[in-house]
C-alpha cells in the first residue's frame, strides 16, 4: 500500500483532450482506492457528429455533455461514500462552459450559459484541482495513438483553443488550490518514476490559488 496521504478528500484531474487526466485519475484511484468519477464522454452520440460538422452540431454535443456531466456529479457527490477517504473525478462541471465558450456563437453561448448557471448551483468546489498541461503536439499524438476513429480528424488549433479556455478560467481562481503540471513528454504511465514524481507534486499542501509546476524528466 502507499505511504503517500493526500492531504485533500476531492480532487478534480482537467486537462486538454490527450493530456492523460483520465489514465492518471485511474492510477490514484487503484492506488488510494478512492471513489473515482471518470466522464462518460463515449455516451454522447452527438460526438462523432460534432467533429464532422462542427457548426451544425456543437450546441447539442455541448448540451449532452453538460447534462451527463450534471446527472453524473449530482448522483456520487451528493451522498458520502462511506468506504472511501477521496474521491477523485477527471472532469469538473465548468468544463462545460469551458468547452462551449469555443465552440459556440455568441447567441447559442448566451443560451448556454444561462442554462449552466443554473445547474451549477450546489456542487462543491475540489480540495485541489491539476492541470496536466502539455504541447498541442504531444496531445494530436497521444490522440492518435489512442485511435478512437471520431476523434482523428482534431486539429492543432482546436487544441489550443481549449488550452486558452481552461487557463482563462484558471488564471482567475482564488478559492481553492489550482496545481498546473508542466509535463510537456513526460511519460507516467509507463514510468514508475515519473509517475512518483506525479504523485509526489499533487500531494504536497498548497493554499488557494494557482501554483505551476514544470516537471524536468
């Protein structure tokens, strides 16, 4: 078992599309045996629509996902879990917001956001959100290794389009600790040292606020 003790109960993984937000939520998870709450993204089946006609289809992939994200954080966050001391989840409700801000037109955004305003009332905010940050480069071929057939077709620019959105959003919080791992080719999947050094990072105690971290393989 793990000498390492997280210091927070809710801890919320974000990261761009590739980043490995998902496969190291999985890793804590095992690890710690926390309550893990991974997005449901392959439910949606607007999805494939979307990166085909984008502009036809964003406001429905956009509302799907921001209704699974409720339904799903609304069902775990609102009853403890008795059999666990952290809960770890790899997406947060403003992603939804995050995500439309790019991919929406000014009227459909406007629409959005009065919707997501009122769904996010209630939900806590995480003891510690990270940021896996990596180069758009590194994210189109993790996306491509991974080969999901809908996603292929995601370009460079669209990347960081939503890197612009997430450190918008993160640039501003105050209310809680906001970790941002640089970890540009850093393999933690794979290497157990890397993978330590991780773990390491998001262990350690941090005041509210954003903290940037690159991570040196």
């Amino acid at each position: 078992m793990s000498q390492t003790v997280f210091p927070y109960s809710y801890i919320n993984i974000e990261g761009n599309l590739g980043s490995g937000k998902t496969s190291l939520s999985h890793m804590l998870s095992n690890e710690f045996q926390a309550r893990t709450i991974l997005e449901e993204f392959e439910n949606n089946p607007f999805l494939p629509l979307f990166y085909e006609n984008p502009d036809r289809y964003a406001f429905t992939v956009e509302l799907f996902f921001m209704t699974e994200r409720y339904k799903q954080l609304q069902n775990s966050l609102a009853s403890p879990d008795l059999f666990s001391s952290h809960t770890i989840t790899d997406f947060c409700f403003t992603k939804s917001l995050l995500f439309a801000r790019k991919n929406l037109d000014a009227e459909e955004y406007r629409l959005f956001q009065m919707l997501f305003s009122v769904l996010e009332k209630g939900f806590p905010n995480p003891d510690l959100m990270v940021y896996l940050h990596r180069d758009t480069s590194y994210l189109l071929e993790n996306i491509k290794q991974r080969n999901r057939s809908y996603e292929q077709s995601i370009k460079a620019e669209y990347l960081q389009k939503i890197q612009d959105s997430y450190f918008e959003y993160l640039r501003n919080i105050t209310s809680f600790p906001v970790l941002i791992l640089d970890l540009q080719n850093m393999d933690f999947v794979n290497d157990v040292t890397n993978y330590e050094t991780v773990k390491f990072l998001i262990s350690k105690k941090y005041n509210p606020g954003v903290h940037r971290i690159t991570v040196s393989v």
